[in-house]
C-alpha cells in the first residue's frame, strides 16, 4: 500500500487538478480496501497470535508505518478516514484475547500442577534442588502478556489483571498440594535426602515466580492489588512452611547435644558443642542449594533458634557458679562459642546479626564483679532485646551465683521499668519470648543455688589448712 500510493503520488496525482486532491482520493480508495479486507478476516475463527497482530495493526501498526509514512511526504486529511476497524470489532478482539487468557490459567495451569505432584511422590529417591514448574507456568503468561503489551497499556493491564487472577488462583492450588506433599511425607515418608531436595525444589519455585507476580501488578497497579497480595500470601505460605520443616529435620538432629551443654562436664568438654557445629555445617551443604530470598528466611530462621536453645541451656540453671574462678571459667567458656557461632552464621550468610551479642552480654553479667557494671549490662541488654523480662534476668543471676537480696533487687529493678511496655517490643528481634521461665523452675534453680553456696561455704569453712614453714619450724 505504501509503495502504491507513492508511485501514484509520483506518477499520477500531478495529472490531475489540484482541486481534485487525487493524492487524498487515492488514500481513502486504499483505506477502504484495507478496511474491507480486515471485515472480512475479523468475520471468521481466529487463532490469538492473529488477534495480536490484527490488534497491533489497528493500535500501531496502519498509523504508524502506513499512514504515517505516506503523511510524511504528503499531506493526509486523517478526518476524512473512517476507522479501519470498527469499534465494536476490536472490543470483541479484546475480548477474545482475555478469555482465551482466562481459559490458559484456568485449564492449561492445573494440567501442569498435577503433572508436577506426580512427578513429586516419583521422584523422591533423586537429589532435585530445581524444579520445572515456574518457568513453565510463566512461559506460558509471559506470552500473552508481553503481546497485549505490546499493543497498548490498556490492553495490556486488562491481561495483566485476568492473569494475575488466574495465577493467584493457581498459587493457591500450588500451596495446598505442598501442604499436603508435607502433610504426607511426615505421616508415610521416610524424610530424606531427596525430601529435602523436593522441599527446596519446590522453594525455589517462589522467586521467579513472586517476581511475575509484581510484573502483573505493575502493568495493572490499581486494579490488581489484591490478587498480587493473595497471590504473595500463597508464596509466603510454601517458604515459612517448608522452612519450618527443613529447621525442625536440622533440630531433630542437635537437640539432644544442647541437652549436654551448660552442665559441669560442659565446662572442660567441647564435644557437643562441636556436634552441633558440625551438624549445622553438614545440614547447610543441602541448604544452600536453596536460592535467596528464602534462604535468608531459612538461615535466619536457624540461626535465631540455635540461639534460643543455646541462651535455654543456660537459663535451665544446671550449672551455678560457687566462686569468682568459676564464674570467669563459665564466662570465657561463653564469650569463646558465642564468638565461634558468630563465626559459623556469618560463614552461612544470615543477616541476622543482631543476634550475635546475646551470649556475650549474658557472658558479662556473669563475669562482671561490681553491681553498678553489672546494672550497665543488663540495661544494654534489655535495651538490645526488650522482649526480657525480670525472670529471666534472675535465672541469669542465679547461675552467677548472686545471693545477697540487695544487690539482685538492684539488678533487677533494671528491667522493671521496661517489662509492661509493650511499645518497646520488635517481633522481628524477640528472642527471649521464646524462653519461658516458670515460677517452679525459677525456685528450683533458687534452691539448688542455695544449697550449692551453702556446701562451697562449708568446705570453704572446713577445709584443713596447711601449717607454714615457719610453723613447722618452731614446733621442731
């Protein structure tokens, strides 16, 4: 069409009058085949990458690279030109693109999902961290929406919008069958190696996904938010569930060494310790096969738990310091594998650093000397983790083997102040919330203090002293 009327315009428009405006006859001749011939497309079943093109020809194409290219040598009176497709013609093409969209994530996605859960219970004596499923289901939406995109913004949102419900929808589905794989594999299964794998396989799915997600919201912002946040809740759902079992399998392994911690053998044994260490780094050989985000949830999550159990160990009181020399001995032994647990979770990349000074505070209390230093410590760290409260400060001063009633009421009137307000607590850096001391094991630990001053007093007292030389001597 383009190379016609340019050589009419070369060849025969100066034939004519100009009254006659034969260039513009010419035009309107040409935009009235054009428009028959696409009456006649349009009349008949099309397949979506027609509909895409005839859209796209309507939207961009026929005014931009035809019109728009004859306009540029000779002036177009445009107003004369009906639409080269009517308007009814192109909303029923819209129409078409959405629910053939809407068929896709509402057919087409399900088909993939069961496939993908076959594939779960079949594959589970194979070590697979990847799994097909996202990027299938987004090729098959990145199409569309990348098409209708193309066309124009509105198209695209009103696409953008079908899939998102769609895919929120899908999400959902997706979610359940992964309850229900855990569900499963925790009544029947034997939760192994390639448990794990499937459960990170299956974690790694929500990035590429998640960021889909925010693509669709994005082309539709105002129409789309509470599918992307239902989409968004499904995705959270799969990675704080699977890591909680993933956690629980690394906790069904080191438990039973953090019950050998804080006990007198504890002090000059460092072989459990060292288990926990070991198994941590063991564990986390399969964990790292997990991509980020989630993995940070994952290690994050680890290592506040680790802490949690360890800072337990210390506040069940099995070990009370008799002396000043136990007390440093407890002290160093502390501040040594607080330093090695820094050590460790920085190795694993956790960004939750704020964790890594709790043992060291809980360390100094125990080894400071003077009440008002020790007063100093305790508001850092209450301070540091506002979710203390005065039990388990006391517990602490227990173990440090702190019996004079004035210098604990001084301590603990420290966190007095702090422990009803609610607005200084953070749930993201609550720790101790999720160490309960109950009154029954706070008058233990009390009474076992007791006792074991009262002993340490009595050899103290009794223990047979040893004559001097000069002594010897003089008896001689």
């Amino acid at each position: 069409m383009v190379d016609d009327l340019d050589a009419a315009r070369r060849n025969a428009v100066s034939i004519y009058p100009e009254e006659f405006s034969a260039f513009q006859v010419y035009v309107e001749s040409y935009h009235r085949a054009v428009a028959q011939r696409l009456r006649t497309i349009t009349c008949g079943p099309l397949q979506i990458t027609d509909v895409y093109s005839l859209l796209d020809w309507f939207y961009n194409i026929y005014n931009r690279d035809v019109l728009g290219a004859i306009g540029t040598t000779t002036p177009i009176n445009y107003s004369s030109l009906e639409p080269i497709v009517p308007q009814e013609t192109v909303d029923r093409l819209e129409q078409d693109c959405i629910s053939i969209v809407r068929d896709k994530v509402t057919t087409e996605l399900i088909q993939v999902l069961d496939e993908e859960e076959r594939r779960w219970a079949q594959s589970l004596h194979i070590e697979e961290y990847q799994s097909h499923l996202a990027r299938s289901v987004i090729q098959r939406l990145k199409v569309d929406l990348d098409r209708s995109t193309s066309v124009n913004q509105f198209l695209g949102a009103r696409v953008a919008r079908c899939s998102l419900i769609g895919l929120a929808d899908f999400l959902y589905s997706f979610q359940r069958k992964v309850e229900m794989f855990h569900d499963t594999q925790a009544e029947f299964g034997d939760r192994g190696d390639g448990y794990v794998s499937r459960t990170i396989s299956l974690v790694n799915c929500c990035p590429s996904l998640r960021s889909f997600v925010e693509r669709c919201r994005q082309c539709d912002p105002q129409g789309s938010e509470e599918s992307a946040q239902r989409a968004n809740s499904s995705l959270d759902r799969i990675i704080n569930q699977s890591v909680r079992v993933l956690t629980d399998r690394l906790f069904e392994h080191i438990r039973p060494f953090f019950d050998k911690l804080m006990k007198r053998k504890w002090l000059n044994n460092t072989e459990a310790f060292e288990a926990i260490e070991a198994l941590i780094k063991q564990h986390f050989k399969k964990f790292r096969r997990m991509d980020s985000p989630p993995y940070q949830t994952l290690v994050g999550e680890v290592h506040r738990r680790v802490l949690v159990e360890y800072v337990r160990a210390i506040m069940r009181g099995r070990v009370i310091c008799t002396s000043s020399k136990m007390r440093k001995r407890m002290a160093f032994r502390l501040q040594d594998e607080a330093k090695q647990l820094k050590g460790l979770f920085k190795d694993l990349e956790s960004t939750s650093s704020w964790l890594d000074s709790i043992v060291c505070h809980l360390a100094d209390i125990i080894l400071l000397e003077d009440t008002p230093s020790i007063q100093m410590e305790v508001a850092v760290l209450v301070k540091e983790f506002p979710d203390i409260r005065k039990k388990h400060v006391s517990t602490l001063l227990n173990v440090r083997g702190m019996m004079r009633q004035t210098e604990r009421q001084e301590i603990l009137n420290v966190v007095k102040d702090f422990e009803c307000s609610s607005a200084l607590m953070c749930r993201d850096h609550a720790l101790f919330a999720d160490i309960p001391i109950t009154s029954e094991v706070h008058c233990i630990s009390l009474g076992f203090l007791r006792l074991a001053m009262t002993v340490s007093n009595w050899f103290s007292e009794h223990r047979p002293r040893r004559r001097s030389k000069c002594n010897l001597f003089i008896t001689f």
